[in-house]
C-alpha cells in the first residue's frame, strides 16, 4: 500500500500531484505492430509500449503486395513467395492481416550429404515444404491478425499468430507463444473488456484446438457506492487457465538391440509432426486482488496480491507493484513502465507456467542444459512431481520509450534455489523508413545467449526504399521436432532460420 512516507517522496518529484486525482488518464493508442509509436499529447499514456513476443513486424501503414525472397531452415534453401495484405481502419484501431505464403525448395544440405554428390541437393527442387500445408487447420496461418484495440484499452480483440499473450497480472499466464514449433501453426483469439464496474479477459490459444484457453473476471465492489478515485479503483478477480490435454508421459516404441528407451512415436506418418503423449487436464486457479494507489499527471501506481494454485500440485502468492512514469521535456515525453513481484511457492508449482516456450517445453522440459538425456520430462510431470523446500523470488520488468524513436525492455526472475531463473531482452526502432525489432527469451536461464535449449529469438527489419519496394530480413530461433535426436530416439531441436525478401506493392 502507499505509506506516507511513499507520498511524501511521490509530492516532491512532482508537487503538483494527487493521490488518485479525479482527472481521467487517456490511454493514448500505440500502433500494435512490432515497432511500437505513441501520439505525444499533455494526457498520461500509459497501457504496453513495447510488444515482446510478436513474431514479425507488421507496416505502419496499409500495404497491398508481394513478398518474394530467400529462407533459410532445416538445412534447406526455399524461394519463399508471399501474397500480403495489411489494412489499417477507423484511424487504425481495427487493423487486418492476411498473408498466403509459399515456400518451394532450391536446395537441401542434409539431402547433399546423404546423397554423397553436391548435385543431390536439388532432388526435391520446387517440392513445397513439407510442414507447411500437412494438415487442414495449416490453412489458418492465411490470417496473421485481425485486431481492434490494444491491451488494457476497453475493448481488446485480436485473433491471430503474431503476438504473445498474458492474461490477468500473469501470475497463471504471461507472454505465452503459441507459434514457437516451426512446424506447427495456431491462431489464437483474445477478447478483454471492461468498465466502471469490472470486466474480463479470455484467451484461447488455437482456434482449431480447444484445448488450451484461459479466462478471467474481475469486480470493483465500491464503485457502486462512492466516487473516491482509491476506493472506486478497487478490484477483486478470479482467473483460470488450462490445457486439457497437457503431455505427461511421452509415448515410445519398444526398445531396440541394447537400449533401455524406445523412440518416440510421432502424431502422424511425417516426422515433423509432435510427439504422442499420454496426457491428463492441468489445470491452475487464481483469485487476485489490486488497487490503485496514486495517481498524476506524472505517476500512475498499482499495487496487487495473487494467489494461484496448480490442480495436483503445489500453489504461489505474489505480492506486485505496477509502475507508470510519464517524463517530458518541452515536447518530448519519456515513458516509463515498470514492474516488481515478490514471490513465494512449493516446489511443485511454477509461476507463469503458461509463458514463451510452453509449445515446447510441455514435451520436453530441461532444466539442467548440462544433464540433457534421452528420458526426458514433460513439463507437467517435472513440475508436478518436483520436490524441495519453499521458494522465494523476484520478478522484476522495466520498459522504456522515447515514442517515435526507441523502445527497450528487459525481464528478469529468479528465486531461491536458483532453478526458475528467467531472462527477456527485447527492442524496438519505429523510424519512418526503417523499423526494427528483436526479443530474447531464456527460460530456465543458466548460460544467456548460448542460442540451445530454452533460447528463443525473434529478430526482423523493414527498409523503405522506394514506394512500392520494401526490403526485409529475419532471424529466428525456434524448436522443430527431430526424430534423429538421442541416436534416433527423438527429440525437440533448436532451429535458427533466415530469411530476407523484397515486398513489392503499395501502401495505401
């Protein structure tokens, strides 16, 4: 809560302020692209500045082409041809993008190797990727977004592959990733809403799987009967996420020869489709409470306590401090978000257990980068079943923005027994001509920037060149399955992937 003390401190960095003034914040909109920009105006901004998790820049403004170039994954050469659109109405705030893309094989590595002769790496010359269009519900990806709104505004939609999402304070779910299997593609639907009163948030991961969502609600019980800014801002919610089909014992086939494991048997003939799992409903309930503690023309403080409980497992309690800091020099406004939870939980819960990699890690969690072995175990059996003492830790998030010209964020975590160790780096460049974009995750950190197991990396760059030429690149690191891993047995692998094309079209 906001001691004296606290106040006294808040009044002299800026003496003209209130706690909780009457006067209304206006969430000034940020653009939901990549490449965030806020519209300066005397109001307080506040809601994300930065978009840590998307996967790809999106243009500022509407754009009718082509994407042609060059990619770079699985040890394979493609042509990779895309037919785009991105729409932008009603001044931006309903924007839609659709996207066909094609990729065609040039030439394979690993087929010039086993073919022993340079020239066996054109043997599947123009072969669509497989992957790609396997399965009926791959024909989501046409529709990379379809949004109206931005986090924290009234009324959030956003259907989509594009972003990451977090529901509540992001004690049950936060930045989770649906896209991080190259192979595998899923359009998630988030719909938040509120009002004086209350409101709430639902998230489902996959529109053609209905097996992970989650959703909460949330009441202002006094708004009803006073008009005080503190008592009205108030709030008690209750929240729950689930995956109903969570792996918890990878499938295998009988061992061979010697071998104490068998290899892991796969959903389908190809072995690029996931592993086959026995699987069992996870599910983890929260109940939260926050208030509004001071408020001004140049401070916006939140504070809030969460309790969240894993179904078969162990449960947390966060106790969190949301900071918002508007700066301005003449013109030029200098915003600042800030974010710092303690934590304790048993041993087998996790905070955030919906986070980044969850595609990959609920197959295969690994911990311990320096003991990888073939036997495996899947996130929720690892959790579950994880032992020890109870933990104490630290999350700790700070964004900054200069609108226009840079954004920068950073994430840390860690807690007592220096296993749930996080780290996100992540920065944007939203210049005219050129936009620029790149985020870091590690979970479970030991070693950062070692780009193995547990790094994920999304980076791209748009450049402007002419008006209807738009030069782009990207790199990503992600996970696709590997049924040579462990001597044929089978496992996730990192994939690093390039790609760098021309878009030709025009912006409307």
């Amino acid at each position: 809560m906001c001691t004296p003390a606290v106040l006294a401190l808040l009044a002299l960095a800026d003496p003209g302020a209130q706690v909780a003034t009457s006067s209304a914040a206006l969430e000034v909109a940020t653009s939901t692209q990549a490449v965030a920009t806020a519209t300066i105006t005397p109001e307080f901004v506040k809601g994300e500045f930065a978009h840590a998790g998307v996967i790809r820049l999106v243009p500022q403004r509407s754009f009718i082409g082509v994407r042609v170039g060059a990619l770079y994954q699985d040890e394979k050469f493609y042509l990779a041809v895309a037919p785009k659109a991105d729409l932008m109405f009603l001044k931006g705030r309903l924007r839609l993008g659709l996207e066909v893309p094609i990729n065609l094989e040039i030439y394979s590595l690993q087929a010039a190797a086993d073919a022993g002769e340079t020239s066996g790496g054109f043997d599947n010359a123009g072969r669509l990727r497989p992957g790609d269009y396997d399965e009926a519900r791959d024909y989501v990806k046409f529709l990379r977004y379809l949004t109206y709104g931005k986090k924290e505004d009234n009324l959030f939609v956003n259907v989509g592959q594009l972003y990451s999402a977090t529901l509540g304070h992001g004690q049950i779910m936060r930045r989770y990733a649906g896209n991080v299997d190259i192979n595998q593609t899923r359009v998630g639907l988030e719909v938040d809403a509120y009002g004086d009163y209350g409101g709430f948030e639902f998230f489902l991961a996959d529109v053609t799987r209905g097996t992970i969502f989650g959703a909460l609600g949330f009441i202002k019980p006094l708004a009803l009967f006073t008009d005080n800014e503190v008592a009205r801002s108030f709030s008690i919610g209750a929240s729950w996420a689930t995956d109903q089909k969570a792996p918890y014992k990878l499938q295998r086939a009988a061992p061979v020869g010697t071998s104490t494991l068998g290899a892991v048997l796969t959903t389908g003939d190809s072995a690029l489709t996931p592993p086959l799992a026995d699987t069992r409903a996870l599910n983890i309930f929260g109940v939260d409470a926050e208030l509004k503690v001071y408020r001004s023309s140049a401070v916006d403080l939140k504070t809030y306590v969460d309790f969240s409980m894993m179904h078969g497992g162990g449960s947390g309690i966060t106790v969190g401090v949301l900071g918002r800091f508007n700066f301005r020099t003449g013109d030029t406004v200098h915003l600042l978000r800030t974010r710092l939870e303690l934590r304790t939980y048993e041993a087998n819960f996790l905070p955030s257990y919906f986070d980044s990699i969850y595609e990959f890690q609920k197959y295969q969690f690994s911990p311990d980068l320096d003991n990888l072995t073939a036997d495996y175990a899947t996130k929720l059996a690892y959790i579950r079943n994880r032992t020890g003492p109870r933990r104490y830790g630290v999350y700790a998030e700070a964004t900054y923005a200069l609108p226009g010209w840079l954004v920068l964020a950073a994430v840390f975590e860690t807690e007592s027994q220096g296993e749930d160790q996080h780290l996100m780096l992540h920065a944007e460049i939203p210049w005219k001509y050129l936009q620029i974009f790149a985020t870091y995750h590690q979970r479970n950190l030991s070693r950062p920037f070692t780009l193995q197991q547990n790094d994920l990396l999304y980076a791209g760059a748009r450049l402007k060149v002419l008006p209807i030429l738009f030069l782009n690149g990207r790199v990503q690191k992600t996970f696709a399955w590997d049924p040579a891993a462990f001597d044929d047995l089978g496992a996730y692998g990192e994939q690093l992937n390039f790609q760098v094309d021309a878009e030709f079209g025009f912006e409307l």
